[in-house]
C-alpha cells in the first residue's frame, strides 16, 4: 500500500511540474501576453506582408518555422524559454523557442500586418506524450481555417467558413 501512495504522488508532482506549472506561469497559455507593436515586429511583418492574406500567412508562418528549431529534447534544458515575454526580442536570432513563443511570435507578426485582428485566431492547448502541454492556435484566413503550429510544422486547412447567407 505504501508503494501506491508514493506512485502516486511521484505521478502527481510529475504531472504538477511538467504540466500545470507551465500551464500556470508560462506566457500565452493561462497568461495572455498582450500584443507588441514595436518598429522591429513593424518592419519585419511588412517584408512579409503581400497583397493576398493567405500568402500572408504562409510568409508569417515559413519565417517563423524557419528562425525558431523545434527540438523536444531541448525543452528542460531551455526551460527559461517558455517564460519570455517580449517577443520582438528574439524575433529575428536562430535559436530553439518553445511552442508558446512560437505561437506568440506567429501571432504578433500577424496582427502586425494589420491583415489579421485578434478574433482571427483560436488558442489550441493539449496535453502532449509524458505530460507535456503544447499551444498552438488555429488561424482564420478568409474562409479557411488553418491549424498553425510551427512547432510541429503544421499549417494545413482543417475547415472553410460557410457565409451567412
């Protein structure tokens, strides 16, 4: 029976320190950081920005999966990461980002386009393999919705907007 318990709580703190911490502390998950208008988010998302919103997006998003790595094994070592705030900082360094900066970082490139507002985008949050929670969002483009995780490479339709008619 005292072999239980301590399971037990082992899984609990497990589950306590991988997931609902994160959940609780981390930017952009519980925590909604507000949206940066800096000259540098400014001038970045107007060399990605063209004339046609989807291409838009697909420029936003390549950028994004392109400047940040997603390598899972990197996540305790860069625990830190997760708790940045200020995207603009760290919008054009190559380097390892967490999904919730990666999402942020798609999301305020986006809205700094002046394309998107804020009710185009749906926050997406899972429990990923041992406990881990993973955010993403899905983006509405015109009338396509697209799931967009950089983090795992996804940016493919999953709907259309039916017009009211």
């Amino acid at each position: 029976m005292e072999l239980i318990i301590k399971i037990i709580i082992g899984i609990g703190a497990y589950l306590m320190i991988v997931c609902i911490l994160p959940f609780l502390l981390f930017p952009n998950f519980l925590i909604i950081r507000p949206i940066q208008r800096t000259k540098k988010l400014q001038r970045l998302a107007k060399k990605l920005k063209t004339r046609n919103k989807e291409k838009t997006f697909r420029n936003v998003f390549n950028y994004v999966q392109k400047e940040y790595s997603s390598e899972p094994w990197k996540v305790p070592s860069d625990l830190y990461k997760g708790f940045i705030w200020r995207v603009s900082d760290y919008i054009d360094i190559k380097q390892f980002m967490p999904c919730n900066v990666q999402s942020a970082a798609l999301v305020a490139l986006l809205l700094n386009t002046g394309q998107f507002t804020k009710r185009d985008f749906i926050p997406k949050i899972r429990v990923e393999w041992f406990g881990f929670i993973h955010k993403y969002y899905n983006v509405i483009v015109g009338n396509k919705i697209f799931v967009a995780d950089p983090y795992y490479n996804l940016d493919k339709v999953i709907g259309k907007i039916k017009k009211k008619s």
